[in-house]
C-alpha cells in the first residue's frame, strides 16, 4: 500500500531549510562584525578593521549556504539516516523516483524538521566569543590613561625580570673537583663550567660556586642544601657520588643544571681454569690440580678457593664450609692466579660426600666488592656414578634429592650477599630459588599420591589403631611440610628472604618428623589413599557461572607524558629574543635531566639546552637548540614504542600450522595466488 502524501511536507522542508539558512548567516554577519571590532582596536585602522570584517563575512556567508545546512541537519540527527539530504535533492529536482517513495521521503524528512534542534545546527556560540572579545577590547581601549600606564609597568616589569635573570646567569661561575676513590690510584680532575660531571662510584665532589646572591642552593638528585657564603672564597658544596643523576645549582634568579654520570666498579672477574669441570672418583687416591684467575678494573685485595662439602642423603643431609689456600701470582695489582693440590684424602671425602668449590675474589674498594666464579663439584661415589645434590647431575638421579636443606643454605648466602647485589640481580637470585623450591615441592607432593585425608577419619577407619594413628601423623607433617614449602615460594617470589627461611625450616622440621614414623614416604600410595575414578564427573554444577576475562587498564605512560611536555616547551623557545630563550632554555634542561639523568639522549639535551643558553651567536643557539629537539624527539619515539611482540613458537599441535602460514605470509603474491 502506498504511504500517504502529505501536501505540506515539501513546504514545510522548505520554510525550515530557509530559515536555517538565514540564522546561520546572520549569526555569521554579528561573528564578523565582533573580530572587525578587535581588529580595528588592535590596529587603530578602520581599514583593517572593515577588510577583516568583509573577509571572515563572505567566507563565512558561503559557508552557510543550503547544501551545508542540510548536511548538519544530518549530523546533528543521526537516527535520519540520509533521508533529509535524499529529501533537498527530490525537491531540487537533481533526484526523481516513483510517486509513493518521494511521499514517504518528504514524509519522514519533515518529521526530522520537526524534531531536530535548531540551535545545534546553527551554534552561537562562534558569534558570542567574537562579541565576548569585542566587548573586552572596546573596554581596554576605553580604559582610562592611569591604568593603561600601570598595565604597561607591570609588562615592562615582568620582561625586565627575565632580562636580568638571563643576565644574572651569567655571573653563576660553578667549578668542580672530583676525587676519585684512594684505592683506584686516579688523579683528581678540576673542571671549570663543566657542562657535565663523569665519576668513578664513591668518588667524591666538590662544587665551588661564585654569586652575587646572599645564598645559593645545590639540589643534588633531589636533595636540596642551602648554602651561605664563606667570606670570600664564595660557595662550596661537596657530596660522595654513588649513583648516576644532576645537580641543579641556583643563586637569586641565575640557575645551571648539571648531569652527573657516576660509572660503577665492576666486581672482580673470577674463573677457574682447572680442572673446570666436575668430577666423579670411585676411591679417594685421586690428586686434583685447582687453578683459579682473577682480575678487576681497578685493583684485587684477596682470591680464595671456596668449597661446601655435602654429605648425608635425603633430608638428613649435612654442609660443611672451608677454604684452600692457594699460592698466589700477582702478575699485576688487578690480575692475579692461584695454584693448590689436594687429594681427597685431604679433603676429607668420604663414600657418597660431595665438593662443590668456587673462585672467590674481592676488589680492593672499602666495602670490598665480591666476585665469584661458576661452580663445579667433585664426587666420590664406589659406583662410580654421580648420585649427589643437583650439581648439574642426570635430571633422573636427581628428581628427589634437592634437598630442602641445601635451599636453606643458598637463601641464607643470598641474604647475606644482599647489600653487594643490585635490587634487579638480588630480585632474579630469589626467584631462582623459588624455582627450586617448587621443584621440591613438586617432588613430595607427587610421592603423596593424592589427598592426605583428616587425622581422625583416618584413624577411624584404621583396623590397628596405634599403626594408623603413627601413619596418619606422618601425613599431617607431610601435609604441613607442602604447605610450609608453598609459603616459602611466595615468600622467595616476594623476594622476602627472611619470611622465607622461617617457612623452609618448618618444612624441614616436618618432613623429619613424617621420616621418622615407618619411613612414611615409602608407604605413601597405599589401598585406602588411591583415587576414586568413579566420582569422576560426578560434582554438583548448580553454582557454575561464566566468566568474561576484563582487560586492565593500561598503566600511565609517566615518562612518556613528561617528554610530551619538554618538546612543547622546545617548540615555543622559536621567536624568543635572547635573554627570554636563555632563561626558558635553563628551565627546560633542568626539566629533561629530572625527567631520567640515567638517559644518555636526556643528558645530551641538558647539555645542548645550556650550550644554547650561554651562546652569543644566533646561529649557534639554533644548532643547539635543534640537536636538543632532536634528541628529546627520540627519546620521546622510544617511551611511546609499544613492547616487541611475544613470537615465542605455539603449542606443539599447532606448531605445523603455524609454520605453513608463516610461510605464506612469505610467499610472492603470484605465488600464493598458485596455491
């Protein structure tokens, strides 16, 4: 059936296009007339003011015409879906169809008249700013003689400020000693305006500054002191490096930003030369030759032959430290060898023990830094086969015997190292060890051969009462072994050590006490402890709901943010005279070097950023402002890169698949057109 033609609905299109049209241009005239107005306030010319008044009218006039009406009728109502432009074309003629069609079309166009807000498609809000801002010149250019001389004071004032800050700078004179720590036997370095300070860990500075001001402050990573004046000999500042970051040195208004890279002392390189490789004896008549080398960067004060001897098996295992003297070659002060012989008679070794020795050095620094060497082990075992702890032994022989025990001992060692270790190296140490913890964890809880079931249901059903009770509290410390073991993981993962050492001895405390009761492990899968396969599938799904995985927020990009506003504050130091960029161009060095002073590309921009600063020459302030954009932009290109993308292979059912897609990803685009 045919939709009804409404007779109305072309001319009431029409009265609603018109009248659109005459709002958005009378709107249009009044914006034009306010920025005539600024102009000719701005520029005290009415030619100005009549030519911008005429321009922005006729560009804004033919902007508003019928076809731009019709298209923001459409914006604005998005439920028309095209059907008001379909509607200006039939009535304009540029369009025909079938009688019923263009009735339904004018039909529904005119509903959408009716219902579209006409104040959205034709805003005021452009007209109201230009009026708003006419308003504001005619009363500045209205005020009286008196203010309009204490508004040009008070400019004049601000500009005169940032001149003398530019000039003030200038008589800022910052010199520095560095001196090395007493052991490395480098020279002091004197440095005059240095643009950036190089240090050896632990040296120490000492900043002399030259102002005029009364005070001076020294921010050092954060850290700020106030300085007063020494008579004449002006300001000094001193402080041990330890780490890289700045130093920012300010005086009245006069301010320079200085980075500081401080280079850490490696630890000593320790490596043992022989035999470097474990070794198996089957009696104790073998004599074995230690070599170990050492060398540092800056100097060596001791080398020793480390070792741990392990004896025992299971959870009675037994560890006894000790050292071997070696004979020592100093070629120079910062490489040195060391020879010992022993036999493992000497040793001490006896059927079943274990040695495990490792090179040890420290440097000659106050602290003494310690390095050591991989470790490697010497067993003697009858069999002449290796069954010791997991020294690199066969994964079979070895499924069972990481001991618990051991774990102790290498946590509390990794506790006593922490404060030679960085936080990263100490954090990756700790997760090593809850590695092995697990593992060890694993072990038991497979020998468990299922659930430990309750103390008193167990010994309900036990036909000897006493044998089943003993039986039953072996499980209860077995199970209070696992889950000791579980605390310690979390605790290793945390890289809590002293929390984790507490729940390592009672999961060594516990796994005694189930050996002791009928060797428990032994008889860990018995009858009445075998899985029920007829309860399989069997549970109560009732209470089962679906689960929809929400994506978490992605952090703040901090550092990214913080290099988006260095690059706008780079950008607005074009057009500056010179005493306006040198103030601004301060400021923002300071600004990238407390951003990261670790970052080699922040560094060079502090550095140019100040070159700039200080430079006479135009040109060269251009060169160096532009290296200083160009390093920030770089840096800022880094911080917004997204991660590098996991490529890590597929489970091994789909490995195939994927390698052939890969493939064809590869392929010529004729070629894969052939397959």
């Amino acid at each position: 059936m045919s939709p009804e033609i409404h007779a109305g609905d072309a001319q009431t299109i029409r009265d609603a296009t018109d009248g659109l049209i005459r709002r958005a241009r009378t709107l249009a005239v009044v914006e034009a007339g306010g920025w005539a107005t600024v102009a000719g306030v701005g520029s005290r010319s009415m030619v100005v003011a009549a030519a911008v008044g005429a321009c922005l009218a006729a560009w804004r006039w033919r902007r508003n015409g019928a076809a731009a009406v019709v298209r923001t009728i459409e914006r604005v109502d998005a439920s028309s879906r095209n059907v008001f432009i379909t509607a200006h074309e039939l009535l304009a003629g540029t369009l025909t169809t079938s009688e019923p069609v263009r009735a339904r079309v004018l039909a529904d166009a005119s509903a959408v008249v009716r219902r579209v807000d006409r104040a959205a498609v034709a805003s005021s809000a452009a007209a109201l700013r230009a009026l708003a801002a006419a308003a504001l010149a005619l009363a500045i250019a209205a005020m009286p003689p008196l203010w309009r001389a204490r508004v040009t004071e008070l400019a004049s004032a601000a500009r005169a400020r940032v001149a003398n800050s530019a000039a003030s700078a200038e008589t800022l004179e910052v010199r520095a000693l560095i001196r090395p720590p007493a052991y490395t036997g480098l020279k002091e370095v004197a440095l005059e305006a240095p643009d950036q300070l190089q240090a050896i860990e632990g040296s120490t500075l000492v900043l002399a500054v030259e102002s005029p001001a009364a005070t001076v402050t020294v921010d050092h990573d954060g850290a700020a002191a106030t300085l007063r004046k020494n008579g004449d000999r002006g300001f000094t500042y001193s402080s041990r490096l330890t780490k890289t970051g700045f130093i920012v040195v300010a005086g009245a208004e006069a301010r320079r930003t200085i980075p500081v890279v401080v280079s850490p002392d490696a630890l000593p390189l320790v490596t043992i030369t022989a035999p470097a490789r474990d070794l198996v004896y089957s009696n104790g008549d073998a004599r074995i030759e230690f070599v170990a080398q050492a060398a540092d960067d800056f100097g060596l004060r001791s080398l020793r032959l480390r070792y741990t001897k392990v004896s025992g098996s299971g959870e009675t295992f037994s560890f006894e430290d000790g050292e071997i003297p070696l004979a020592l070659t100093r070629t120079t002060s910062r490489e040195w060898s060391g020879r010992a012989a022993r036999t493992l008679a000497d040793l001490h070794l006896q059927d079943g023990d274990t040695l495990v020795y490792r090179g040890v050095a420290t440097d000659a620094r106050d602290e003494g830094g310690t390095g050591s060497s991989d470790a490697f082990f010497i067993e003697l075992s009858r069999l002449g086969a290796a069954a010791g702890d997991a020294f690199t032994l066969p994964e079979e022989e070895t499924r069972y015997a990481l001991s618990q025990q051991m774990l102790i001992v290498k946590t509390e060692r990794l506790q006593q190292r922490r404060r030679t270790l960085a936080t990263a190296a100490f954090n990756e140490e700790a997760l090593n060890l809850a590695v092995e913890q697990r593992m060890i964890r694993a072990g038991f809880v497979f020998m468990l051969g299922g659930e430990v079931e309750n103390e008193e249901v167990e010994a309900e059903q036990s036909s000897e009462l006493q044998e089943g009770r003993l039986q039953n509290r072996g499980q209860r410390d077995l199970r209070a072994a696992t889950i000791a073991m579980s605390q310690a993981e979390k605790q290793l993962t945390a890289a809590n050590l002293a929390d984790a050492l507490a729940a390592e001895r009672t999961a060594v405390a516990a796994l005694q006490r189930a050996f002791a009761r009928d060797r428990y492990i032994l008889r860990a899968l018995a009858t009445r402890s075998a899985l029920d396969l007829t309860r399989r599938l069997t549970g109560v799904t009732t209470g089962a709901a679906g689960w929809r995985r929400s994506v978490p927020d992605a952090p703040a990009n901090r550092r990214a943010a913080l290099l988006e506003d260095l690059l706008h504050g780079l950008s607005s130091l074009a057009g500056r005279d010179a005493r306006e960029f040198a103030a601004a161009a301060r400021v923002l060095a300071e600004e990238a070097i407390r951003i990261d002073p670790s970052s080699a590309a922040l560094r060079s921009v502090a550095t140019e950023l100040q070159r700039a600063a200080a430079g006479a020459d135009p040109d060269a302030r251009t060169r160096a402002g532009a290296a200083a954009a160009k390093a920030a932009a770089e840096e800022a290109t880094r911080a917004h890169a997204d991660a590098t993308w996991d490529a890590s292979m597929p489970a091994s059912r789909l490995a195939a698949a994927f390698a052939e897609a890969i493939a064809r990803l590869k392929l010529p685009r004729s070629d894969r057109g052939q397959r």
